[in-house]
C-alpha cells in the first residue's frame, strides 16, 4: 500500500475533493451516453479531460471509492509493505494514529523521508528497493 491511510476509503479533504468530481462529472458522462452533451458548456480543460478518455474510467473509480468499507490493519491476513512519504501529512497522521494496531499485524510500515505523495509513487529509486526487499524478506 503506497500513501494512502488506513481507515474508510475517503475521509477529509480527499473526499470532499471526490464527492465534487462526482456531483460534476457523473451528469456530463451520463449527457455523453445519451448523446445529449453541450461539449460548449464545458470549460476548455473540462473538453480535454472528456476527450481524453480518462474521465469514462476515473470517475466511476474515484466513486465507488466513497462506498468502501473501513480497513483496519489486523483484517489482513497476508503481510504487506505500507509506504508512507515523510512529508504525506495524511498518510503520515493515518500511520502515527495506528502505530500501536501495526505491532498486532501483518502490516509493515515503512516511512521514507522527504517522499510527498506524488514522490511516493515517482521517485522510483527510492522505493523500488524497499519493496524489493519487502519482497525478499516475505517469499516462503
């Protein structure tokens, strides 16, 4: 698991910022399918995120999201390497508030310094080698 926190599926700001890409987006997808869109009531970066494609999938992902159930690290039952950038305030907070839950569990925790959460999952020579070794460590 690479930046995200324990607990429901989107909490806080994150499901705010989902709950409004929801409330925005499933009537323009639902007006597309209907063939009924005015393609000139969307903003410029609105029309290229449609024609892009990414809009059809992403947004029906980022969804079900708010329907998740809570998760808790004592409910995994194989072990697994959770990656908190430093400087993920979310993550991080999520991690701290738990740590106690981790000692009962299959979770390790893994921080790594000065990681934001884009970091977490671009700065590949950072991180590759922890999971790599997560990896080595678990095999048998």
């Amino acid at each position: 698991m690479v930046g995200v926190p324990f607990g429901p599926g989107a909490s806080g700001d994150f499901r705010r910022t989902v709950t409004g890409v929801r409330d925005r987006w499933i009537p323009i997808l639902r007006a597309q399918d209907e063939g009924t869109l005015d393609l000139e009531s969307l903003t410029h970066p609105e029309r290229a995120y449609l024609q892009s494609a990414r809009a059809q999938h992403e947004v029906p992902w980022l969804t079900a999201i708010l329907d998740w159930d809570e998760i808790v690290p004592a409910q995994l039952l194989c072990p697994m390497l959770w990656i908190v950038g430093g400087k993920n305030p979310v993550a991080l907070e999520s991690a701290r508030s738990i740590e106690p839950a981790l000692a009962n569990s299959k979770v390790l925790l893994c921080t790594i310094d000065g990681l934001t959460h884009d970091m977490e999952m671009s700065d590949i020579d950072n991180v590759l080698p922890r999971i790599q070794g997560f990896i080595r460590n678990t095999r048998g």
